[in-house]
C-alpha cells in the first residue's frame, strides 16, 4: 500500500495520506485519482495525479511506497483547503495582518487566542495608517472618531469589540474559544471594509463615471 505527502484540506496538516485505491481517469493516458485517508483527521480525500509523459502510466501497477511530487508530474487534492483572504483594497501591511489572522484561525481549530491577538494589531494598523497624525491609546483613538464622526456610532462599538477581545486574549488565563475569534475576525472584515474597501470603491466609480 502506497501513502501520499500532502496538506490535508480538512484538518489543514502536513500528512502521510494512506493511499487506499487508484483509479486511472477515462480516456486519458497520463492521469490518476488516488483515493486517500488522513491519518489525523481520518476524513478521505483525492489526489488527481497528472504525469506529463503519458508512458508514466506504468504507476497504474507499481506505484512507488512514498508518492511526493517531482519533475514531470503534479497532484491536487481534492477538496482544495481554504484559503484566507482579505478584502479588497487594503494596505500592504493591514492586509498581510488580517490574513496571517485568518489563516491562523483555519488552521488552529481548537484555540483562538492567537489569531484574536492578531485581529487586535491589525485594527491597531488600520488605524494608524489611515489616521497616521492621531496620538493616544487605541480607546482614545476609537472614541476620538466617533467624536468627529469619521466612523459611525455602530462602527467604533465594532472597534471597541475588536480591541477588547483582543485584549482578553492576550491577557485572561482562560483561552479564547474559536468561535469567539471568528466572531472577531467577522467584525474585524467588517472594519477594514467600511475604512478602505468601500471608500475605494467609490473613488473608482467616480473616476469611471468622469471618463
């Protein structure tokens, strides 16, 4: 019995995939489906193998112990793992944030404290990159643009969420659940949407409507 290197896309762990069955694809020379089992997760999975030289059909027979990618040959598995991804329009930095946060939160399953410290910094950098002159702790901040109406009532709440659960996660000895972080990754999105996504787009709107 053959087993497969590969991420799985349930657990979203780096495995040894116990490779159960192959099957060639119908009317074509050069692929495979490998019907694969986690061994962490225990959940099936498939690998659609793809040789570019049709003579590698030979592996229908005698497939090697350890099945690795290598020259001339690629696999997928099958579901694709989620992917993090941050709205549109935000800068360099925040968005690298939001996404090392959502990731975080894929691939942990069980603690949530990590990525909710993320989520706190990312708001930290949102901020100050679009108010960079703004001086004072973050509460500060957050209630000083409400004050002057540059966010909504409802929006600096969010903040305020944001910042506070962030802050609980850094420092309360009880770990925060995952369900609690996706919540803030919810709010957090929300956020960064209101700040940069939606004002960028309407700035493109009015461009194209000038041309």
């Amino acid at each position: 019995m053959s087993a497969l290197l590969g991420l799985c896309p349930h657990c979203i762990k780096d495995v040894v995939f116990t490779v159960a069955t192959t099957r060639p694809v119908k009317d074509s020379p050069n692929e495979f489906d490998l019907f694969c089992a986690c061994p962490s997760c225990e959940r099936a999975s498939i690998a659609h193998v793809i040789f570019n030289d049709a003579k590698k059909r030979g592996f229908q027979r005698d497939w090697p112990k350890v099945i690795r990618p290598e020259p001339g040959m690629s696999i997928e598995i099958i579901p694709k793992p989620p992917i993090a991804r941050a709205p549109e329009h935000l800068p360099a930095q925040v968005e690298a944030l939001f996404i090392q946060g959502a990731d975080t939160l894929i691939r942990d399953h069980k603690n949530g404290d990590a990525a909710a410290m993320v989520f706190r910094k990312t708001l930290e950098v949102a901020l100050k990159t679009r108010w960079p002159d703004m001086t004072g702790t973050l509460a500060h901040r957050i209630d000083l643009l409400a004050t002057r109406h540059e966010i909504t009532k409802s929006l600096a709440e969010w903040a305020h969420a944001i910042r506070f659960d962030g802050n609980t996660a850094a420092h309360d000895t009880d770990p925060v659940t995952v369900e609690f972080a996706r919540n803030l990754r919810d709010f957090t999105e929300l956020f960064l949407m209101y700040v940069f996504t939606l004002p960028a787009m309407l700035e493109q709107r009015r461009r194209a409507s000038a041309i």
